[in-house]
C-alpha cells in the first residue's frame, strides 16, 4: 500500500490546476485526505471573499486523494458545495473523508475550515472507480 501512495502523491504533484492556486497535499491515507490553501489576493473575488470556485478547487484537489488512495483509479461523477462563510485571508484547510465504497462508487465529505476551526464549506462528492493506476 505504501508505494500505491507514494505513486498518488506524485500523481497529485503533477496536478497543475491545483498547483496554480497554490493548494498544498498536507496528508494522504487510506480513504482520507487533507489539503491546505493560504488566501492571497488572486483568490478573492469582486467582494473581497474568497471566490467559491476556489474553495471548491481546494475541496476537490482533497476528495480526489482521498478517492484515488486505494489504489484505483478515480474520478468524480458528482460533487456538491455549500458555502457557509466568507472570509478574505488565512489558511484554510480541507479534509476528505470516505464515507461509503462500493465496486464501482464511492461517497466522500470534505470539510473546509479556517485557522479558528469554523466551518467555511462542506463538499459531498461520488467517485466513480476504474482500474488501478
């Protein structure tokens, strides 16, 4: 299992979206995940809160480790977001876990928050699960 994750990480290193905008991988195991995004200016939108598209880049960059640390191949066939509160700087931290697995789906809650521990979002996601990478 070890090497599966370290095959992961890299997989997930090379994910240049995620990179663009700043989103760190913290952890990684078996059916978690924890992500991380320091709020810079780039990330705020014409109110000067955090744009929801990035707040669901950061939920989905940690729903797609957590799905694809099985060692299967895994890719979202649905994702939901609701945004609770809007801030304008910090680290917010983002942290995916499996809730159900099955052949072919599974199910995945990500929850973001602040330094503080207040919830900022919660992202509900399915993964549809292929063949092993």
């Amino acid at each position: 299992m070890e090497s599966k994750l370290k095959k992961l990480e890299q997989i997930l290193l090379n994910d240049r979206f995620a990179g663009n905008n700043d989103i760190r991988l913290v952890s990684i195991s078996k059916g978690e995940a924890v992500a991380e995004l320091l709020i810079s200016e780039k990330h705020l939108n014409g109110v000067d809160i955090i744009q929801g598209g990035a707040l669901f880049t950061l939920a989905d960059f940690a729903f797609a480790a957590a799905s694809n640390s099985h060692g299967r191949i895994a890719v979202a066939a649905n994702a939901t977001i609701n945004f609770f509160k809007g801030v304008s700087s910090g680290k917010l931290t983002a942290t995916a876990k499996e809730y159900s697995s099955g052949r072919t789906l599974a199910t995945y809650m990500v929850d973001i928050t602040d330094e503080e521990g207040n919830k900022i979002a919660l992202f509900n996601g399915t993964a549809f699960l292929k063949g092993e990478y």
